[in-house]
C-alpha cells in the first residue's frame, strides 16, 4: 500500500484561501470544521499530534446532560446539554449508546430527593429524553449491580445517560469533515500566524514528519487548541493574560468483574463534593474522576498518588469487592480547559464554552464538554462568517449523520466503525487477534493506516484501538507487531519499528499504576 499523507498534504499546502482554518483536533475543533464544511465553506483543520491526542480521548466517555450542573442550578447548560445528546445519539447511533446509571441511597430520605432531581432531568431532555428515571426498590437495585454494598442499603434511583467511545468519535468526526470535502492534517503544529495590516490572514504550519514548514492563508481563522488556546493567543499578542485555569481528572480502568452487568454507578456526592462515576465500558470498568488544580499544561499529564488513593478509597466505599492498586489495568489523565473566573475553585467553574475574537481577529473556542461539541461548532463558524466576511449560510448539522452512520443493535467493538466494519472484515488479519486480552485483529490496524490517519504505533493502540486505555500492559505487548504492521503499510524500515516500540513502551508506562508524582 502507498502512503496516503502526501495526497492529503498537498491538498493542504495547495495555493488555496480557505474560507476557515481551524486548529487543534479535538472535539471543539473537529466540531467546529465539520459544521463549516457542512456549510460548504472551503475548511483546513491542522492538529499538532493526533486527533483526540489531548483531553478528548481522556472524557469519562459520557454524552450526558451533566447530574451536576444541575444540583450546582446550571439548568441551561443541563437543557443545551441534554438536547445536544438526544442529537448525537441520532445522528452517530453506531458511537452512542443509552446506559443506565444507579445512585444508590443508604438513607431513606434520600430517595425522594434524588428521585425528583432526576425526574426534572428528564423533563429536561423534553423530546429527545432517552428514558425515563424510576425509583427501585433495594432488590432491584442489587439486581442493577450485584457488586454493590448490601448492608443498610435502602434502594436506589435508576436515570439514563448517553455513553460513547470519545476518540472514535472524533475520528469519525475527522472522516466526516473528510467526506463533506474538507481537508484534516494530524502531525501538522501551528508555530505561528501570518498577518497583513494587523489582520490575521493565515498560520504557518509544520509537517512533523518531514520537518517541512507552510503556510496555508485563510478569511477566518479559529484557535480550538483545548488547554493550549492560551499559547496560541500568545503567538497573535505575545503578552496577553491567560484565559484558562486548567485543573486535572484521573480516571483507573479495572476488570469487568468489579460492576458487572450493564448498568452504572453514579456518586452523586464525594468526600471532596465531587461526582464520581464506576462505568462499563469496552468490556472493563471505568471509575473517574477527580479534579485537581495544575501548574503546567502538558501533553501526558500523570496522575498523583493521592488522586488514585481517592478513587480507589471512594469505589470501596460503595463496591464489593473493591479494586485494590494492583487490580488497576491502566491510569489515564485529563485536563479541563476552564475558563477563569476570579475567587472559585475549579469544581464549581462553568462547563459553559468560550468564544472570543482578538484585535486581528483571532476566534478563540474553550471550554464547553464533548456532549456540545457540535453547539460550539455552530457558535464558532457563525462568528467565523461576520469576522471573515464570508456568506452567512444555516447549519446543517442538527441533522448531519456521521461517517458510518448504522443503527447499534449490540455492544462489541466493531460498532464503532458503523458500516465501515464489513470492510475491515475483508482486509487481510481480520481474524488474528493482537492479544488474548482485547478483542482487537491485525485488519483494524491496516484501516486505521489506510483511512484514519494513523502515523504511529500510539495513533493506532491509543485512538484508533483503545488498547493503551483499557489495558496498558496488553497494549505494550501488542507493540511491536502493530509497529511491524503499520511498516509495512507506510514503507517504513526496521530502525523506524523499533523507535517506533520504544517510544510507544515508554508512554505506556505513565499509564501504569505507578504514577510519576508531580507538585502542582
Ligand atoms: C477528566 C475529564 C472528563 C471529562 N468527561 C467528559 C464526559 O464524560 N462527557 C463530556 O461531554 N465531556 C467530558 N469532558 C470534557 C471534554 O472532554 C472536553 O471539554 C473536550 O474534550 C475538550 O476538547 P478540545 O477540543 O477543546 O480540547 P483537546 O481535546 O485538548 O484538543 C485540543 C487539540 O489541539 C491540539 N493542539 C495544541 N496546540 C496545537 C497547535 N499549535 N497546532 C495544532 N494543534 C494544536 C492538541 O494536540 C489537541 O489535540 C471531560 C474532561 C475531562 C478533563
């Protein structure tokens, strides 16, 4: 097979003025690409590592109208929130699935508390509710989650939320940018902007790969780099004060066996006023997360000691048995790209979305969740349209199917390619698996090369497959064949697999449950 990245550069390093260039590749910026593309505007997105390299694929994977917000009185956020899930779950059916979540209740009291909160939850999801809240008895609770503390347990409140896989979706957001005829570079940094009186007309870019260095000239062009929007900003006025206040979540994923059956625990209430979630998902359990207030922004932020202790402690305060540190199978970290607001801690800063423009024009997106990606989007490319003088043209995307659109009848890895799957069985290894542990085969690493931009072994075990999050140690096993796999896809030699293995077994050990203790 040829290399498909110089077509797609050339396309991207073509005398071309775009109407917006977009960059960064997480969700607000494959968000707000696709809803330009949609609109028929000529689009350039360019991501400095891979899509969903940052806090993107690090989410407790929910589509949810956040519990939270609401008890914190957030009701628009919770209505915008629950109506941008109602719209993924129809228009991405293959990535987004209901699950039932339970908040368990040791006193009585609590039951009707929680039973009306959720209730107007539902309400607020008004039409595209998925299902409705009920109140359980303590039988059915146990029966809910068989794992859960018995002893003076009363009952429980059973609600529904969205689940998805969020690096796949943003994937499949990138291969529909694609298909509307937009143009997506991953390994492709913006290290500066080009202006012409005053105005921001363009970035300059690199090509990692090569070291190669461009400049792609656009009408608008729009910063949605997450947590380094602020380094961005820097680049148009090198002394702007920073807008973000980024603080860190951890999550440990355990065996199945620790929540087994289909339904989730919802904490509404932590020694440290958080929420915390134990969820299934890929075949493991998820529980997550904390909130920590950082320093330093960086790519592979670690996870502290204590953070994990808090976890571990809050799970064994509800599940039996509980997962102790060596049951952990991998530990992975993200951070929230909140907006300051002087005199509050981070807890209580809004989830809301940002949207500002500089002085030469600069859009700059932050904040909001994966659940409103596409409400940013929408809120970007309008302000993109009177900043760039382009044509105001509706959006689309309300009703937009994403690449592979097909309704989930099952939960197993393939559906997250939706009808793309049928076409990966027919590639050579669709029936050699990479490890006993993971359901994944030799064919999926060839698709993710051929068409989903995968450049290394950690775009394929960490994004394409998500190996390195469910079980790091399996991930490092299946290393080097991924590595010998993508070699011989791209042309590559064997001095390139083995760096490709080291690099790939270092970040795997930060994912391990030995954390890198770090000051904040
Ligand atoms: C612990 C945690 C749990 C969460 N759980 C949920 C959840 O369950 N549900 C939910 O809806 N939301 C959740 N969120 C929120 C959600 O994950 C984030 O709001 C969202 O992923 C942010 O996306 P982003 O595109 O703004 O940032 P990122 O995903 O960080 O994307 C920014 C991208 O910009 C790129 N970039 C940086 N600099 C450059 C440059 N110079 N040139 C080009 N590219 C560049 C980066 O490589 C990165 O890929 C959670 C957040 C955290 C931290």
């Amino acid at each position: 097979m040829s290399d498909p990245r110089p077509a797609r550069l050339a396309k991207a390093t073509a005398d071309t003025l775009w109407d917006i260039i977009v960059i960064g590749g997480g969700a607000s910026g494959l968000g707000t690409a696709v809803e330009a593309a949609s609109r028929s505007y000529r689009t350039l997105l360019l991501e400095a590592h891979d899509y969903a390299k940052g806090t993107s694929s690090r989410s407790t994977k929910l589509v949810h109208g956040g519990v939270r917000y609401l008890a914190q009185g957030h009701i628009h956020l919770v209505r915008e929130s629950l109506h941008e899930r109602g719209l993924l779950r129809r228009n991405a059916p293959h990535l987004v699935h209901d699950l039932g979540f339970l908040v368990a209740t040791y006193q009585m009291w609590r039951l009707p508390f929680y039973g009306i909160g959720l209730k107007l939850y539902d309400l607020l999801a008004g039409k595209l509710n998925l299902r409705p809240s009920r109140a359980l008895g303590r039988k059915a609770t146990l029966t809910h989650i068989p794992t859960l503390k018995s002893s003076r347990l009363k009952g429980g409140i059973l609600y529904f939320d969205g689940q998805f896989d969020d690096a796949r979706l943003a994937i499949t957001l990138m291969r529909t940018l694609e298909d509307l005829g937009g143009v997506a570079m991953n390994a492709a940094p913006v290290t500066g902007l080009v202006k012409s009186d005053g105005r921001v007309t363009g970035v300059r870019f690199a090509d990692s790969e090569t070291g190669a260095s461009y400049t792609a000239r656009g009408r608008a062009v729009i910063n949605a780099t997450g947590v380094f929007v602020d380094a961005i900003r820097r680049l148009d006025e090198p002394d702007i004060a920073p807008m973000l206040t980024p603080s860190q979540g951890v999550h440990i994923v355990v065996d199945r066996r620790f929540l087994p059956g289909n339904t989730a625990l919802m904490v509404p209430r932590t020694s440290d006023g958080r929420v915390l979630f134990a969820v299934p998902w890929h075949d493991r359990t998820l529980i997550g997360t904390t909130d920590t207030p950082v320093a330093e922004v960086i790519e592979e932020p670690r996870a502290l000691a204590t953070e994990i202790d808090f976890l571990l402690k809050t799970a064994a305060d509800y599940l039996d048995p509980a997962p102790r540190r060596s049951d952990i199978l991998s530990v992975f970290t993200g951070l929230r790209p909140l907006v300051k607001a002087e005199g509050t801690d981070t807890k209580s800063l809004s989830r809301e979305h940002d949207l500002v423009v500089s002085g030469s024009g600069l859009i700059t997106l932050t904040g909001g969740k994966w659940t409103t990606y596409r409400q940013m989007g929408e809120d970007a490319v309008d302000l993109a349209t009177e900043t760039g003088g382009l044509p105001p043209r509706p959006s689309v995307t309300a009703t937009l199917r994403l690449h592979g659109w097909a309704e989930n009848s099952g939960r197993n890895h393939w559906h997250v390619y939706g009808h793309d799957a049928a076409e990966i069985h027919a590639l050579p290894g669709a029936d050699v698996h990479l490890h006993p542990h993971l359901p994944y085969v030799e064919a999926e690493v060839r698709w993710a090369v051929r068409f989903e931009q995968a450049r290394t072994v950690e775009d394929v075990l960490a994004r394409r497959l998500r190996a390195l999050f469910l079980d790091a140690a399996a991930s490092q096993a299946m290393a080097p064949r991924v590595a010998e796999i993508l070699a011989e896809e791209l042309g590559r030699d064997t001095a390139w697999q083995v760096a490709q293995v080291r690099t790939f077994m270092d970040l795997a050990a930060g994912y391990l449950s030995s954390p890198n203790q770090r000051a904040v």
